[in-house]
C-alpha cells in the first residue's frame, strides 16, 4: 500500500466527522430478505455484479449476465444463479470455498437506482434445480446458492453522475422506487413526498 499520502483517514470516527452519518430513512430501509419490490427488481435484472473475496480477503468482482429475471428467487431467503461458460478462471467459484460471504449489485437499463444484496454463498450441482436454468438445451453446470443478510436499494446518484442510461430512465420506475422505500423504511411519508425526495437526492450530485 502507498505511503506517498499526507491525509489518511484511518478510523471511523475520522471518517464520520468528515461525511457525517447516514439518515434514518437510509438506516431502515435495508431488509433481511427478499421483498416483494426486490423480487421485481431482480426479474427484470439482466446483469449483475458479484463480489468475493478469498480467505487472505484479497478482493474480485465478477459480472454476470443472461436475459432478465435469469437470477431465481428461490424463497425470500434465497437466490439461484446459473453459472454459465465463462474463462474457467473460476476466481467467484474458488472464493465462495475459501470464504462463502458475497455481495451483489443489480442493475436495470433504465432505471436510477440498483438493488444491493449482501450473503453467504455456496455452490450447488443438483440436477433438478440446474436443469431448471437450461438455455438453448443446455443446463449451466453449476448454481451458486445466496443465503440473503441484507438488501437494500441503492441511491440514483451513480446513475444519474454517469448518465448511465442517457434519457431512457422514466417517471413510473420513480414512482415504484418510492411505494418501495415508503414499505421497507416504515416511514411517515406519502408516496408524493419520498417521490419528491429521490428526485431532489438524485439531482443533487456534487
């Protein structure tokens, strides 16, 4: 690691006296499963990310890719994802046996927000589950199985920042972003008003 820094933040208080700390809506809206608004974000999800790390913590983010909804919620508790041809590097495979925990980003073309899931993984090879997977007659050989700690829907400003999506995104994927955080958070706000917030927090970027 590079020593060639003047200013390193190198605790937690630190840190917080520098960015200040998260809001309540923020802090309820993370959920132990998966909800119904999550369900529908991953079945229109056609990418997403996974992060592993082996036992020595050294870190690998994967993407992964098939047509929408190609990531089963088996039960709120639980994610199937096929594992298809790739590379053989294997580096998610061979993390998840040295140090199961995971962490997810799904992402929807056109819409502000991404959906964080974080867990424990392992690998599976049952046939009757695989086999459920199969594309153009094919079963992927391989199902990584996410037991699920935490999911959260993340913030627009990314998207927005990077204008990821150009002018595709629409008002209606605002409006179920909002009926969602209103469910999850538990907060006293009408759907017009966290509607209103989001576009204010999306707009504010710097």
């Amino acid at each position: 690691m590079t020593t060639e820094f003047k200013h390193i933040i190198r605790t937690e208080e630190e840190l917080r006296e520098l960015i200040g700390t998260p809001s309540k809506l923020v802090q309820q809206k993370v959920v132990d499963h998966i909800d119904s608004h999550c369900a529908d974000f991953i079945a229109e999800s056609p990418f997403v990310l996974l992060g592993t790390a082996d036992a020595d913590g050294n870190a690998d983010v994967s993407p992964k890719g098939d047509p929408a909804g190609f990531i089963e919620v088996y039960n709120e508790k639980t994610l199937l994802i096929p594992d298809r041809p790739g590379n053989r590097l294997a580096d998610t495979l061979t993390n998840i046996l040295q140090n199961p925990h995971m962490g997810m980003i799904f992402l929807v073309p056109g819409r502000r927000e991404s959906l964080r899931v974080n867990g424990t993984a392992q690998i599976v090879c049952d046939d009757d589950q695989r086999e459920r997977f199969s594309m153009n007659g094919k079963p992927p050989q391989l199902l990584i199985a996410v037991t699920v700690e935490e999911a959260f829907f993340h913030c627009a400003k990314c998207v927005v920042r990077s204008d990821l999506w150009g002018d595709k995104t629409n008002s209606r994927n605002m409006h179920e972003m909002a009926v969602a955080l209103v469910e999850q958070a538990k907060v006293d706000f009408t759907i017009e008003d966290m509607e209103s917030m989001l576009e204010e927090d999306a707009n504010e970027l710097y």
